[in-house]
C-alpha cells in the first residue's frame, strides 16, 4: 500500500521526529480498565452496577441487549477533575482538550514500588528522568508507571485491602505522587498526571497533598490506568477522554496511547 | 516556536496529505454533549441523574467534591455497541480501537432533513457524496451531519417529544440513516457510523433496520453527536472513546476530531 509515498513518509518521519505524530501510522494501546463487578473504588465510594433492562429476542423479530449503570465517579480507570480538590477549579466538562490530549512521558518507578509499596514518587525521581530523557515540556501528560497495574483484579494486592467502609481506608496501601513531585509538576507546567493505582496520593496519605498542590493549578489526574509496559519513556501521544459529566468532580475514563511507527 | 523546522514541516505536510495526519499540529474539536439533567434519553430509558457526595470544606481542612451518577447506556453522546441489536457481536469492551480511531467523512444531509424531519439517508446521498469526495474507504468513521445538533437542549424541537413512557415512543420524528444506505455502509467495509439525532433509525421506524444491518456486521453507531458543521467533509481523524463497560450494549461516549493545519 502507498509505496510511492514511502520514501517520502521515512524521510519525513525522520525530519518531523522532534515534532509531528502521524496518526495514520504507528499502533494504539488501550491503558483502560473495564468497568465491572470487580472495578476498583474507594471503599467508602459506591461501586460500579450495571443492572440488565433487556437481552434477548424482542416480539419484533430482532434481538435487543441494554443495561442501565450506576457508580461513583472515583472509581475503576477514571479522571480526578480539578475540583474534586480545589474550590473553583474545572469540573469535569470544564477541563479543556489540551489538557486531555497531548504528548506523554512515563515515569518507570517500578523497583523503588516493588520494594515499598507505601513509595511516593518524588522531585528528584523526575529530575533523574529528565537527566536522561530530557526536560518534561510544557503541556506533556505525565504517566507514572509502579508497575502495579497487573494487581488491579485482586484488591487486597494492588491496594491493601479488599474491607469496604469508613475503617477499611486506614489499611489502604498504594504507591503515590509525594508533594514535592507535585510541585515540581506544577512547576513544569504539565497539562495532566496518570497513575496506576487508585489515587495519586499514596494510600497512606492523610492531607491528600498531591491532589491539592495538583489541583489548585487546574492539572486533572488519570487514576487506575491500565498496564504502561508496552510505552517508551518518550514519544507516546496520550488521549485520555473521560465521560463529559456537567459539574462533575470526576468520571470514567477511557485512555489510549498512540506510539508511532511505521 | 520550531521555526527551524516551519519549512520542513509544510512541505511534509503537503506531500503526505493523503496518508498522514500529524497530531502535534492542527486542532481538536469536542463533538459531544455534556452529561447533564436535559441529556437526551428514549422515551422509555433511565435518565442521567447526579447526585452529590460531598461538596465543600472538610474537617481536613481541604476542599472536596465527589458524585454518584447513574444512566441508562443509550442516552446523551453515546456509542451503541453491535450487541445491542445482533446476538453474539461486540460488547462495549470489545470493540477494537480500529472502529473508534479513524479517518472520517462527513455526510451533509442537512437541507434535506430540514425539508424532511423524518429523512433517511439513502443509498444515493452516499454515492453522491462518493461522486465528490472520493470513494468512502474501509476503515472510515462516516459521520452524518443532519444540521440537528444545536436542537439538543429542546427535546420537542430535537426528537418530536418530550414525554416519556411507552406511548411517547409513537410521538418520535427525528431523521436517521436508511436501510439501503446501511447496506452500502457495510458494503464498504466502514469502521463506525455516527449521527446527530438520538438513533441511527429515524424516529419512525419500526423495525430497527438500520441498527440490525450495521450492527450484524459489529459495525457501533455513535448517537447523539455534537455539532458537526467545524468538520470539512474529508480530512477530519475521528477519536470517539466510549467508557468501557464490560459486557455493556452501548455507553457514554467522548468523541472529538482533529483537524489537520498547522
């Protein structure tokens, strides 16, 4: 297909490296959990349902499937809006496409996670990844990978316990964003931050510090995404689209990450 | 910003016109409605309702707010999954990224359905377009444009009624796609169809063939589109992520298109 073009399309592939991103070259990979019974939330938060209307074969002749669903918006693969930490800030519908949409980084801190599962990832773990990869530019969407992801079906190991209610969240344990990370962040005036663990503060936090610091600077957080293992550390195209809830301090989202290639 | 490169990049730009899209330039524009208590449900189907958690000042001294949210899948932007009218087809998890990402063509009927409030898109008007446009190639995402959008927040104005119940469903007139051009739709091998009326049928209709013929072959129908009348009619690259609900018939969806330019 296309080969008079190919030539053409290497050659500027090369030459637009520093800047262009074909979309109709390269392969997507999806970074989303499903929504279902087993969808991670808060264990004071309402849980995903999807309840059947109908499924099967109608007196019309076809056949006919619907479901009615209900949850709370921090759960499974989902977007912290801004508001859901900071007085006036974008509520879900508000958070701008730029925000959503734009060139991503991923921060491998997978050993030190390993190793502590109480980690947070910190300034000098991202002045270390620009000391290899580069400044962290303006606008780039910030994908922090613990290498978790993979624990995501059995609670108790991805978040350290599977209890529900108020007097489970004292034995949450997760990796997180720490404060100074955050504010380093902030500082680099990213568009967004991603994690694949429930929450950018780390399960044992108690002022929920990288959420303010975050948020008060109108940056959205992608929580509970997907497996990071098949990205580079640069050159990945994030679009990360949650469910446009009017007002909403947050909502599903679904997460896809564009790799170029021919 | 990239001046060095400013030449270089126009003239890629031009020489790949045909197959590439570059998405560090160019624009996004969001093509879908806001989740809200005017969000367009059939007559018969569970309406989008957001009810508060928490929304102000915590003991912690941080700010917080948080909501549940329960829907009926088929209501607002949304995708309807090939399962919802052929047994055995995709569910919502299963459709593949390839009929959610892709190169879209825009379908402008929209003098038509002005004339013709129960207007079907036919066969014709399809070829017509290919008679200008070019062929529509497998793998399109083919969009039609029935100029309806701006009447969403009227449901009277946008569907024929705004009452609800079974009864109500006779009271529907909104224009749709027929079933002679859905039948070339799948004869081209597209990858996804969308429209900008509440169903792929027209409100009228009374055994789904449109929704049986597309969806027979796995091929989604997004509904519910926002305004298409920023798209030009071939260019656009299609991005339509619906929330990833396990073993669903359809879910909320986020789509939006980049336009190439620099």
């Amino acid at each position: 297909m296309h080969t008079g073009l190919s030539t053409a399309v290497l050659w500027c592939g090369l030459a637009l490296s520093a800047t262009a991103q074909d979309l109709t070259a390269g392969r997507w990979i999806d970074l989303t959990h499903p929504f279902n019974e087993n969808s991670v939330y808060w264990p004071t938060a309402e849980m995903f349902t999807k309840t059947e209307v109908f499924h099967g074969h109608t007196e019309g002749g076809w056949f006919y499937s619907a479901y009615n669903f209900a949850a709370a918006e921090h759960g499974g693969t989902h977007m912290d809006s801004p508001i859901h930490f900071a007085e006036g800030a974008h509520t879900t519908d508000q958070v701008p496409l730029d925000r959503l949409i734009g060139p991503g980084v991923v921060i491998d801190v997978a050993e030190k996670a390993a190793a502590d599962v109480d980690y947070r990832v910190s300034a000098a773990d991202i002045e270390a990844f620009e000391a290899e990869h580069g400044p962290i530019g303006a606008g780039t969407i910030v994908l922090l990978n613990t290498g978790r992801a993979g624990l995501y079906g059995d609670r108790t190991a991805y978040m350290g316990t599977d209890e529900r209610g108020e007097e489970a969240v004292a034995k949450l344990h997760f990796p997180g964003l720490g404060a100074d990370g955050a504010a380093l962040l902030v500082e680099r005036g990213i568009a967004a931050v991603g994690i694949d663990t429930p929450s950018i503060d780390y399960g044992q936090s108690k002022d929920f510090a990288a959420h303010v610091e975050l948020m008060t600077h109108n940056i959205p957080a992608f929580e509970n995404v997907g497996d990071m293992s098949d990205l580079p550390a640069t050159g990945a195209m994030i679009v990360a689209l949650p469910m446009m809830i009017e007002g909403g301090s947050g909502g599903p989202l679904r997460i896809v990450a564009h790799l170029p290639g021919g």
